[in-house]
C-alpha cells in the first residue's frame, strides 16, 4: 500500500512539474484594448456629422469588446424603436465578428441559419470594430445608410488604425 501510495505521489507531482513548466510557456494574461468613453462619444458624433451631411436621421448604439453599451444617440425625428434597432445590431455585428451586412446574406442564401435561431438582428447596418486584428466593439445604426454612417465614424476616429473587417 505504502509503495502503491508513493509511486501515485511521484505520479503527480510528476504531473505538477509538467503543468508549471507549461504554466511558463502560455500566455496567462494578454493586453485588450477598449473603446474609451470620449472615442464612443467621438464615435456618435462623427456618425450623427455624417449622416447629418446626407439628409438622413439615425440613431446609434456603441458597444466595447464585451457587449456593454458604452454610448447610443438618436437624432431628432429618428423612430422610437432606433435605438433598439441599432442596439440588437452592434450585437450581431459583435457576436459574429463581421458587419451585419455579410450576416444578412449569410442567413438569407440559407448558408447559415445560427443568427436567427440566436436570437441575432443580422439585418444590414452595424460594424465589428477591429484593431490590429482584436475586435474591440461594434457600432448598430438604424436607419438610412447604417453601415455607411458606421464606417465613416470609424475613419474619423480611429484615422486608419480600426476596420471593420477581419479580412
């Protein structure tokens, strides 16, 4: 029993030695990047200046890399239900890692169905955004030209450093 006993215990601890070793070897922790408050808000500025520029009324809703919604806007005359819609959006757009665009088409060829058993939005109008290949957030805007009013946020905030696609 004694000797049954001491080979389980050089077993593992054996084991544990293994398993520190490989502790070093992995990335513990790894650095994220968020979405500030003031670039969420930089963000519905830019969009509500663009959209502003083309005669449309929008609303929009900003989420960081978890989900959270960090800023939404409607502007004036934008319907009750914007909001909401941009929300549902940004999380699609989120979930998928890709512009709610692409989801659409995705579900509607019949490729993939998951979005809408998920209880996904992927209709047209939101973003992921992504920096050095993390997805950071997502922008939903509802109405007119969402991804469009989305993407030029993008630009004028993160000047070329954020995209919207992992490709």
């Amino acid at each position: 029993m004694r000797t049954r006993s001491c080979l389980l215990s050089l077993s593992l601890l054996a084991s544990l030695s293994f398993a520190a070793a490989d502790a070093t070897a992995i990335q513990a922790t790894r650095d994220i990047k968020i979405i500030s408050s003031a670039g969420a808000r930089a963000m519905a500025d830019a969009c509500s200046a663009w959209a502003g520029q083309n005669k449309q009324v929008v609303a929009m809703a900003i989420l960081d890399w978890g989900g959270n919604l960090i800023e939404s806007h409607a502007m004036e005359g934008a319907a009750m239900n914007s909001i909401d819609t941009a929300l549902l959006k940004a999380k699609s757009a989120l979930r998928w890692r890709r512009p709610t665009s692409e989801t659409n088409k995705i579900v509607r060829s019949g490729e993939n169905l998951a979005p809408t058993f998920m209880n996904d939005f992927p209709q047209p109008g939101a973003l992921p955004v992504i920096v050095n290949g993390q997805v950071i957030g997502a922008m939903g805007v509802s109405g007119a030209d969402g991804e469009k009013c989305a993407q030029a946020a993008i630009d004028a905030v993160f000047k070329g450093q954020a995209t919207a696609s992992t490709k």
